[in-house]
C-alpha cells in the first residue's frame, strides 16, 4: 500500500487542477436549485462522504447528509424537492450501491455516480456516472480517500462558483487552500512510518483499537479503524467525539488504545479535555493532530498548513501506514483469508 501513498499527492494535485473532471457533475448539480445533497455509500465510500460532509456543507451552503445503501433503499428513499442524491462506490460494483441508484431513479429523484471505474456496472443503472480519477488498481482504497475528497471538495467549490454563492476571489482562497492540504500530505508517508516504527509494538499487541473524531475527523477515525479491521483483524472501532464519552469509554482498560483526530475548528477544546481525561483509563492514548495543541511522544502532527476540514484527505495517511505496517511486522496477508467462505455466500460486489 505504501506505493499507493507515495503516488496519491500528485493524483490529487492533477483532479484539483483539472477543472473539466468535475464539470459534469457540477452542471447536473446546477441545473436546478437544490436544498440538500444526500450521499449514500458504504465502506471506504461511506467514510470518505462523511469526512466530506462538514466541507460540502460549508462551501455549498446546503444541508448534506450521508446514508447507507440499504438504509436508503429501505427507509430513507422518500426525499422532498430539491433533493440531489449521490451514489459513491469505489469499484463501481457493490450490489448495495446499484440497488440504490434503481431506487432513487424509481423515485424519480436526480442521481448521479461517483466511482473509481467509470465502465463498473453501475454504469448500466445510470446515465450519470463520474470518475474520481485514482485509477482501477486500487483495492485497499488507499488511493481512493484523499483522491475522492479532493474530487468532493473541488467539485463543492465549483458548483458553489457557478452558483453566485461565492464569488471568483473566494473561490481561489478555497482553492488555494486545497493545494497547499495536498502538498503539505507529500511528508507524511516517511513522517508516519517513522513514527510508527517507534511505537509497532505497542499496536501489534493492542487487543482493542478505539478511534476518535469530530467532523470531517469522524470521516478519518471511520476510515481508520476500518483500515485496521479488514487488513489486520485487530479490533477496532471508530466513534464520534461526545458518544464516546456516553458509554463506550467504560470499556476501555489499560491496555487499550485510544487514536484521537484532531482537525480543529469547533470540537477541538472538547477534544483537548478529552484527550487529557483518557489518562485516568490508559497510557496509550494517541492523537493525529492538525492544531499543534498536543505534546509527547504519542502526538504525530500533521504540520502546516492547518487547514480544518480539508485536512480529512491528508489525516487518513497515518492510519494507512500503520495498517499496513502491522501486516508488515506480523509478516502476513492483509487480507483476511478466514473471512472466504463467509464472503462466498454474502456476495457484495457484482
């Protein structure tokens, strides 16, 4: 995966300079006025949508929400006017996510793709289909995260442009800022593997993994644990700052490990409190820190620039490094071959 990591920067670089990638996107999107864009994903896609959300909502100055496929198709199809939905899948395959776009066009709702796989056969299902641009070889995703927040947060600040609600001065500040998030992720590859060298031990022997976030940071912790999850099979579970605090920190012993994301902007006094509180129930307790306000051994920091919530698609690169580096140390496969037969008769991908 490491590879993948390497190549994504100038990936990102490329969709957020190349203006004609999100274009279609943004003219379906435009075409009418829009009170909400509702994103349904799973997985990776899942994770990647909900550390988007606070920057969509923000720039497009609409109500975004995330949602299951299933959970859409079952409960949450029956929208108002005004609704935009968007399908994301990674592959293009996922069974779940192409129920979901045949449901939403049964509702006569606007629909659109986004994938990786723009000839996936979700494409058979609908007539909007737009690609991110990592490319199709890219099976843990570690490509697809930053590249499909860039692809969310450059498409936002077009389709805002195009709108009239933020003008073209505004619009390169946004810009600008996102080149200098993408950049300033090129560092991080090297930085998290040495800083994860110094600490393997303690998560190859970790029983438990508890991943934390606020925002587009919940987004990172989501995509975390499930980063560790599927490649190593260690337990690990990702939280929203303040429900973690209602219940699930009664679970934690001293020799669980607690990863804190920290983006700043509204939830990080909370999250400092947080952070300082965790010391009563373990000694491991780690932050991926964008704000600078953390100290110790156990702080990897992002740098500058502190971008907030763009910063999501450079946070996720420490989780990837030390999934993968766990495969490393434990000299095995990071896929878990004891979940084959029980995937055989769950089928996910068409």
């Amino acid at each position: 995966m490491y590879t993948y990591i390497e190549r994504t920067p100038d990936l990102c670089r490329r969709i957020a300079e190349g203006a004609d990638r999100v274009a279609g996107l943004v003219e379906q999107f435009t075409a009418r006025p829009r009170t909400r864009l509702l994103i349904v994903a799973s997985g990776s896609s899942y994770n990647i949508a909900t550390a988007a959300k606070p920057y969509l909502q923000r720039v497009l100055g609409i109500e975004v929400t995330v949602t299951w496929p299933m959970s859409y198709i079952l409960f949450d199809h029956a929208q108002a006017a005004g609704i935009f939905v968007l399908c994301m899948s990674q592959s293009g395959k996922s069974t779940n996510t192409i129920e979901a776009v045949r449901r939403a066009r049964e509702c006569g709702q606007d629909v659109a793709v986004l994938t990786c796989n723009g000839n996936a056969p979700i494409r058979e299902v609908c007539e909007h289909v737009y690609e991110y641009g990592s490319g199709v070889e890219d099976y843990y995703v570690a490509k697809g995260f930053p590249t499909s927040c860039t692809f969310l947060f450059e498409f936002a600040i077009a389709a805002a442009r195009a709108l009239g609600t933020v003008d073209g001065e505004e619009a390169e500040a946004l810009h600008g800022e996102l080149l200098a998030a993408i950049d300033a992720s090129r560092p991080l590859l090297d930085a998290s593997r040495a800083f994860f060298d110094r600490h393997m031990g303690l998560f190859v022997r970790a029983r438990r993994i508890m991943c934390v976030g606020i925002g587009a940071g919940y987004g990172v912790a989501l995509e975390g644990a499930l980063k560790l999850n599927e490649m190593t099979g260690i337990a690990a579970n990702a939280y929203e700052m303040e429900e973690f605090v209602h219940g699930p920190t009664y679970e934690i012993r001293k020799d669980h490990v607690i990863m804190l994301v920290d983006l700043g902007d509204v939830g990080h006094e909370r999250m400092v409190q947080l952070h300082d509180a965790l010391a009563e129930l373990t000694d491991h307790v780690y932050v991926i820190d964008a704000t600078g306000a953390y100290t110790g051994e156990q702080v990897f920091e992002l740098g500058s620039p502190a971008s907030g919530d763009v910063d999501a698609l450079r946070a996720v690169v420490p989780f990837q490094v030390l999934a993968e580096g766990i495969c490393s140390d434990l000299d095995m496969l990071s896929y878990n071959l004891n979940n084959f037969d029980f995937e055989q008769k769950m089928k996910t991908k068409a």
